[in-house]
C-alpha cells in the first residue's frame, strides 16, 4: 500500500488483489468518515434515532410480514 498526501487530497495505492468486496467495505467506511467528520453527535444519539427508526418502520410495515 502507498500513500500520497497533498494540501486537499490523499490518495491510496492498494493491491489488486483485493476482492470486490474488501474493496467496497474500505470505500464505505472511507465515505462514513467523510460524511460524519464536522458531526456532534454521541455515538448513543445515534443509537437511539437508529432505533427509533426501526421502530417506528417496523409499526408501519409489521401488517405486511405477519399475515
């Protein structure tokens, strides 16, 4: 692996061996952290909405699955 890092960029030189896969976990967790970088939020806040938001889902959508 090689690491080039200037002013307002970095870039990652990876093995081609490397899977499909792998590859787009590393991207993901790369975006996450991009997105999350200026973010507040506790990782319990977080928790909480996420599962608020499954609850909430799971009220509307429960008549669908369980018939």
């Amino acid at each position: 692996m090689e690491i080039q890092k200037s002013e307002d960029s970095i870039i990652l030189k990876l093995s081609s061996k490397l899977g499909a896969e792998e590859l787009q976990r590393i991207i993901d967790y790369i975006e996450y952290l991009e997105a999350t970088i200026d973010s507040r939020a506790t990782q319990k806040a977080v928790d909480n909405l996420a599962q608020e938001s499954k609850a909430n889902w799971w009220k509307k959508n429960k008549s669908d699955y369980l018939k």
